[in-house]
C-alpha cells in the first residue's frame, strides 16, 4: 500500500517545463521482442523540430530519466561523515557516480532530476511526452525501477490526498486523458494488476489471483482477458480504484523500507477515441481539385497508456529477507534479471531477446523494442553504502537508452457510427425528397390550371371578334347587293322611258355595274378567306405561346430555386468564415492571457482584496492584460465587425449561436467595448437570449456578459428600464448550475452599488432573488451574493447619512439578516469580508439597531470590533457601536466591556 513516500522525500516545488510533443520514428530495430502491428495501422513520419527537441534524432528510441532521493534521518545520521556517492550536473544532463574522493564515472541521460524536483516537473519530463501519444492514439508505457526505497511508488502512484502537489504520475495522466477527450464519443476502461511471484493478479478483484497472458498470433498484441476491466467517467471514480488497488497490494517491511512493495504494480488504460479520416477529393479533368468531396471516414483509434511500478531490486543480507520474504526476493530479482537480459539483448541487437524467461518481460514485450512510446524513470539514493545497487540501476537505464521502438497508430474503421449517420441522412434525404416532390406536383398542377383558364379565355375571345367580324361582313354583303338591287330596278324604269338608244346606254352601263358588283364580292370573298386564316395563325401562335410559357415558368422555377440555394449556402459560409475568424482570433487572445498569467503566476502576484471578484465573468484574467489583449479585440472588431457578430446571436444554427454569445462576452468584458455593444443593440439582444433560451450555456454566458455591462453605471439603468432585473431573477430561480448562478449574482451585485435604483431594484425582486441564490452554497456564489448585500447596504448607510432613505434597511424587511449573521464569520475570507462591511453599514442607521440586537447581530459587531483582520472594517465597527445609543444600552445591559 502506497500510503507515504517510504522515505519522507517531498519535491520542492518548481516553475513548469514545456515538454515538445513526441514524434513516432522511422528507424526500427528487428527483433523477436517487437510487435507485430494489426491492418490499418499508420506510421507518422517525424519532422526536424520534433528530432531536435528530442535530442539524438531517434525519437522512437526509449527515453531515459534519472531521479535522486534526498538523504532520509537515517542516512543523514549514519552517514554525516560521508559525501554522497551521486553528483548530479542537471543543466547537462549529466550524473557522476564517484569511486572514491578522485576517481568517478560520468553517465548521460535524457533527463537528471535533482532531490528538489517536484512531482510536476517529474511527470511533464517523464511521462507527459508519452501521454500525448496516447491521446494520439499511439500505445505507451511510463515504468520505474531502481533500489527498495528510492521513491518509485511515490514517483508513480502517489494520489496526494493530504498535499495535491504530491500527485503521482498515475494520478496526473488521468487528469490529461480526461481534459482531452469528450466522454460522449471516447470512452476509458482502467486495470490495476499485480506479478507477484510470477503469478498475475487482479488488484480491483483479489479472488482473481491467476490471471492468464495470451498473445494475439496475427498481431502479436500481448492482452490479459481475465483481468478486471472497468470503465470511468470522470477523475474521482480512478482515485478510488487507485485507493482500492493499493489497499491490496502486497508490501512489507524491510531493513531498507518500512513499506516495501513485493509485487510489480501494473497499471493499464485503454482508450478508445473516434477520429475523423481524411476525406477524398475529387479531381476534375485539368487536375485541379473539385469542390465536390467524399465525406469524413470515421475511424476508431484504440490506445494503451501502461505504467508499471517495479518492485524494489535489492541485496537479501542488506533488506533481511528471511523465510517467505526471502522467496518474495528471489522472486523479484529473478524478474527484474530477465527484463535486464531482454534490454541487454535489444541494446546489443541480439539475434534472441529471451522475452519468455519471465511474465513480467512478457507484458512489457511492446514496452521494449514494440511498437510503444516508452519512458523510464531510474531511481537512486545518495548514501554511498548502496553505491553498488545505484551503479546497477545507473547502467540498466544506460542500456535501455539504446532500445529504439516502432511507433505506430491502431485505427479500425467506425461501420457502425457511420452506418448510423448515413441512415440519419437517407431519412433526411427522403422526407427532403418527399416534401420536394409533393411542392413540384402542386406547382405542375396550379401551371396547368392557369395555362387551360387562359387558353379558353383567349379562345373565347377570338370565337367572339371572329362572330363579329363575320356578322359584319354579311351585312355589307347583302347592304351591296340590296343597293345594286334597287340601281338595276332605277335602270330598267329609265330604259323604258327613253328609247332603244338610251336603253343600250343604260345596258351598257348596267353591265358595267355588274362588273363592279362582281369585282366588289370577289374582293369580299378573298378578305373573309384573309380573316380567317390570320384567325387559324393566331389560334397556332396562342397555342404556341401557352406551351412556351408553360416550359419557361418551369425553367425559371428552377433557376429561382438554384438561386435561393446558392444564397443560403453563401449566407452559411459567411457566418461559418465569421464564427472562424473570431475563433481564431479568441483562441490566439485566450493563449496571450495563459501565457501572461503562467509568467506572472507566483506567490508575489497574489492579488486579495474586497474587489477581487467585481467582475465575475473575467475573475480568472488578470488586471493588466497588456497590448496583445487590446490587439487581439481590435484585430476582432476589424476583421469581424461588431454588427455581424451579434446578428449571429439570432441564427437558427445552437453551436453559432453559444460561440457568437461567447464573444460577446469576452468583448463585453473590457470597457472599451462597452458602449459600442450598448449602441449596438448587444444588450438588448442578450437580454432577448437570457428571456427565450433554455440552453444553459448560453444563459449561463449570457448572463456573464450582462455582469460585465453592468459594472459601468449608464449601462445600469438601461438593464433596469429593459426588464434585466426581473429577467437575472427568474434564471436565478431556475439555474441550478453554480456557474450560471455566479454570473447571475454578479450581475444583481452590480447593479445594488447603485444608488438610483435601490427601490426598483428591490420591487423587482433583486434581493429576494440573492437570497434564493444561496441554495447553491457554492463559495463562489457566496461570495458574489455576499458582495451584492455589502453594495446595497452601503448605498442605504450613505443614503440615510445623506437625509435621503428613512425607515428600517430593505434587506432586513427582505428577511437578509439571518443570512447575514450566519456567515458573518464565514471560513472563506471573501465571504466574511462582504458581510462584516455590510453589518458595519446597516448599523449605522439607528431605525436598525433594535432588528440587529434582536437576530445577535451586535455579537458579530462586537467581534468584528476585535477580531477582524483589516483594521479599516476593525475602526469602522468601533464607530458604529459608540456613536449608536441602542448599542451601547444593550452592552451596558449585558455587561459587555468594551
């Protein structure tokens, strides 16, 4: 059981070391140890900076770290008169074993740890490098060895339940793995064994006490099936395995340990994460690429992170084993003496590496000379009694240094996750396609019954100018023959009067009219044919017409919708290139801050203070933030436009809209912005957001932004006319995220430092609403509740002082004060803080001090007179209580020497 560092050795604490991302390797070794890779697996090539930042350009190669313990109280009692055996020179990576006072030997390695490193450093050199890979979906192993009681455990397996910065490596991989991968698509499953005299054993399950090893004859992979495994959800359920595992691994206590480990701890993670493939671009004929593209392959990564707590190697006449612990002890070193045969052999290049001499050479067979990113982590102590047993140590690591591994990638492809996607877009496609066909049958059919009403329209049209041109004509025919009817009877009645010579006159030009008659109908005839072949033309060319029309409204119809299409895509990919800019140009904001808060971080930058939280949207930035912050808004508001980003607070699209609401936020968060968000329409719409979503991100961020707007006074009363007190009411009422609930107070807290709107504030429903807050009990929440009464009931004091408020505090009428004394000596300093301010400032109205005296406030005055750790509150309760009659009665009463 690893309960303390068997020795007292803590790290001392030390700044953080930035560690280059680990880079697979292209140089592979051949050897019986290695691993044989599964189908779809990928090699990655390394690039220079990786090879640099790595050292000797062999980045598959097995990374090598030296530790020193500091001298414990039996050391430094035994061995006062003696200089340590171990010189470290960590600025070269060096370590010098000394053979006596002028002769001793120099060693390299990847790192050298001094007896002040902290955990920190230890596991970001360590095993930091191996844990990305991980992440990346490569196999790796973080494993310790060296003598009993040189700080293996405590280097891996410390939780750091009493002092967090003792967390082990263990404990700090976990903590990478779960702020890397989304719990809803990766998943984690954890077993805890135990080789304890060549027999494997299930540390979460002890009646599983012979677990079998088997191996995978296509790919080599080395599994323990019978093992217990169990899958996490979060950081709290792996601390308890690790609690349970350590509880039943078997330690005892040795000359040179009090506690030590008989067994090799082995610690597996599996991860599994979905991953995106590449996608297939399609080449069009001039071989430049095509918009047109196959969609992501989804792919399953499949990693394994192990780390292996060795037991101690040790000399039997100098730990004492006897008896059963003797045969621990060869059981141990047998172990360990196989492993050290199988890197000697893989160092050597040897045609054999003896991998099953032992089980324990047999689980960490892609540790050495596999396909997994590995790092050693050697520890020694300074006595040089144990000069021998830290030589051997010193040389394993030196041996292990020249294994190199092949690092590769195990990806299967996700059938049945893109199985479920593309039936999620059949169906789509297939209601898309119904609705689409039921549209265009509709718009075919309102077409054609157009197209037949204004056919027979224009045929009733023609029949009637047609009847009437016909009508026309047979009256001026039968007007003509009726004329010519009556000039022949005229003619006839001349003939007979005047003679044979008049008659043939009148013949003559009888016959003459007749010609003319007969020329007139010929006429007649050929302009009716006309007319009626200029009717048949036009009922073709109506004909005509309706069919074009017909087939150009179609073509249109599809021209308007290619159109509407091309608008919304176009519309889709300015809110996406929007939402991109303004990511980058937050994330690359978001980096300046964490850069500048890390080179700031240290005891002599602690900030303290009653103003501490004024904004609680922005309590983790720092003050000052610089130049880059004021670059990186102006780049924002340039490149972006403060218009486009907050018409994105109202798009159909939820991610478009918590990014958009996001920024905001962050712009509403340095004055400068303010006025230009307020102008804009930015607060009105945010108040729109916290009225009508339901979404508890975006409320949540929402409601931070309003924090943020109403730290300035103008904005305060524009919060107010627009509804925003009611509206951080009801989502205090409802809230039940502590976050959420923090923004909420914050704002209200803002806003009760005004003095103009004490009364509306409270008729809202302001202080009610702090007051419910508090069911969270969260010390942040507290805290904001906390300040927002210390503000209200400052304005009250400086109203009554001011002739302006008379009547007893709204808080007290509110019922605030049992609240109020009850965390008047609150253990989180913030807290206390706000509400010893705020006792001092409602017992200064008089109309107060019999409410105050009856709910035991003046108790907390009278402490807060004496006890209280800033002087400035210490002389402000001291006034309050002798410039109030009723105070000093009731001490008088009570006998309260002061």
């Amino acid at each position: 059981m690893a309960s303390s560092y068997r020795n007292g050795y803590r790290g001392s604490s030390s700044g953080s070391m930035k560690v280059d991302r680990p880079v697979p390797s292209s140089n592979l070794k051949a050897s019986s140890f290695k691993s044989r890779t599964s189908t779809g697996s990928a090699l990655r090539r390394s690039s220079p900076a990786s090879l640099t930042a790595l050292g000797d350009g062999v980045p598959g190669r097995v990374r090598v770290a030296v530790r020193l313990r500091p001298r414990n109280a039996e050391e430094l009692a035994a061995d006062a008169d003696f200089a340590d055996c171990v010189e470290l020179q960590p600025e070269l990576k060096r370590l010098k074993l000394r053979k006596n006072n002028w002769d001793s030997d120099t060693y390299e390695f990847d790192e050298v740890l001094t007896e002040f490193a902290s955990q920190k450093r230890v596991y970001e050199v360590v095993a930091k490098p191996v844990v990305e890979s991980v992440l990346d979906g490569y196999n790796g192993t973080v494993m310790a060895y060296g003598q009993t009681g040189t700080g293996k455990t405590f280097t891996l397996g410390r939780i750091g339940e009493e002092d967090t910065s003792d967390r082990g490596i263990m404990v700090r991989s976990m903590e990478d793995i779960f702020a890397d991968i989304s719990l809803e698509t990766d998943s984690i499953s954890v077993s805890y064994l135990q080789l304890y005299m060549e027999t494997l054993q299930d540390l979460l399950d002890p009646a599983n006490d012979n677990i079998p090893i088997v191996e995978d004859p296509k790919t080599g992979d080395v599994s323990v099936p019978g093992a217990t495994l169990v899958e996490i959800r979060d950081q709290q359920s792996f601390v308890e395995l690790l609690r349970i595992g350590e509880a039943h691994r078997i330690a005892a206590n040795t000359k040179l340990n009090t506690e030590s480990s008989r067994s090799h701890a082995i610690l597996m993670v599996h991860v599994r994460r979905s991953v995106m493939g590449r996608e297939d671009i399609i080449s069009s004929e001039n071989g430049d690429p095509s918009h047109l593209a196959k969609p992501f392959k989804p792919l399953v990564r499949k990693s394994k992170l192990v780390v292996v707590d060795l037991a101690g190697s040790e000399r039997v006449h100098k730990s004492g084993s006897e008896g059963h612990m003797l045969e621990e002890a060869k059981s141990i070193n047998l172990s360990l003496s196989a492993l050290g045969k199988c890197i000697n052999a893989l160092a050597e290049n040897s045609a054999h590496v003896p991998v099953r001499d032992s089980k324990l050479t047999r689980l960490l067979r892609d540790s050495f000379g596999g396909t997994a990113r590995t790092s050693l982590i050697v520890t020694i102590g300074p006595s040089p009694r144990h000069r021998g047993e830290t030589a051997s140590t010193i040389q394993f690591g030196q041996r292990a240094m020249k294994v190199e591994n092949m690092l590769k990638i195990k990806e299967e492809f996700d059938y049945k996750s893109l199985s479920r996607r593309l039936e999620v877009q059949v169906d789509k496609l297939i209601v898309e396609n119904e609705r689409q066909q039921k549209a265009f049958e509709d718009e075919v059919e309102r077409i054609n019954v157009d197209a037949q009403n204004r056919i027979s329209e224009v045929e009733r049209s023609f029949t009637d100018a047609l009847e009437k041109e016909r009508l026309k004509c047979q009256m001026d025919y039968m007007e003509s023959v009726k004329q010519l009817e009556e000039k022949l009877v005229l003619n006839q009645q001349k003939h007979d009067r005047d003679g044979f010579t008049d008659g043939l006159c009148n013949v003559q030009g009888s016959r003459l009219s007749v010609a003319e008659i007969n020329n007139l109908l010929e006429k007649e005839t050929n302009l009716r044919k006309a007319a009626e072949e200029e009717v048949e033309h036009l009922k073709s060319q109506l004909g005509q017409h309706s069919q074009l029309k017909a087939g150009g409204d179609t073509e249109v119809l599809k021209l308007l919708k290619i159109i509407e299409d091309e608008a919304h895509q176009k519309k889709k990919l300015e809110e996406e290139v929007i939402i991109l800019r303004s990511q980058l140009l937050q994330s690359t904001f978001e980096a300046d801050q964490m850069r500048r808060c890390l080179e700031r971080s240290g005891p002599g930058n602690a900030y303290n203070g009653l103003d501490s939280s004024m904004s609680p949207f922005r309590h983790s930035q720092v003050k000052d933030s610089g130049n880059g912050q004021k670059a990186s808004i102006a780049t924002l508001f340039e490149q972006v436009g403060l218009q486009k980003i907050l018409a994105l607070l109202e798009s159909e699209d939820a991610n478009v809209r918590i990014h958009a609401v996001k920024v905001v936020a962050n712009l509403a968060a340095e004055e400068a912005n303010q006025k230009k968000i307020v102008e804009s329409g930015g607060l009105t719409s945010l108040l729109m957001l916290l009225r009508s979503f339901e979404d508890e991100t975006v409320r949540r961020v929402a409601a931070g932004a309003i924090a943020n707007l109403a730290m300035n006074e103008a904005n305060q009363e524009l919060i107010m006319l627009e509804g925003g007190i009611s509206l951080l009411s009801m989502t205090a009422a409802d809230a039940e995220d502590p976050q959420t609930l923090r923004m909420v107070a914050g704002a209200i807290a803002n806003l009760c430092g005004n003095d103009k709107l004490q009364t509306k504030l409270r008729s809202e429903g302001g202080i009610k609403a702090l007051l419910g807050i508090v069911r969270c009990g969260h010390p942040d929440v507290l805290s904001q509740v906390a300040r927002g009464i210390a503000n209200f009931a400052k304005c009250e004091s400086r109203g009554s002082t001011q002739g302006i408020k008379n009547g007893r505090s709204l808080l007290i009428e509110d019922g605030a004060l049992p609240w109020i004394v009850q965390n008047a000596n609150n253990e989180a300093a913030p807290i206390r803080r706000h509400i010893e301010l705020a006792l001092c400032h409602l017992a200064q109205h008089e109309v107060n001090a019999k409410d105050m005296i009856s709910g035991g406030a003046l108790w907390e005055l009278v402490r807060i007179s004496r006890d209280c750790s800033r002087e400035d509150i210490r002389s402000l309760a001291r006034r309050t209580l002798n410039s109030s009659p009723t105070f000093k009665s009731e001490m008088r009463r009570l006998r309260i020497e002061y």
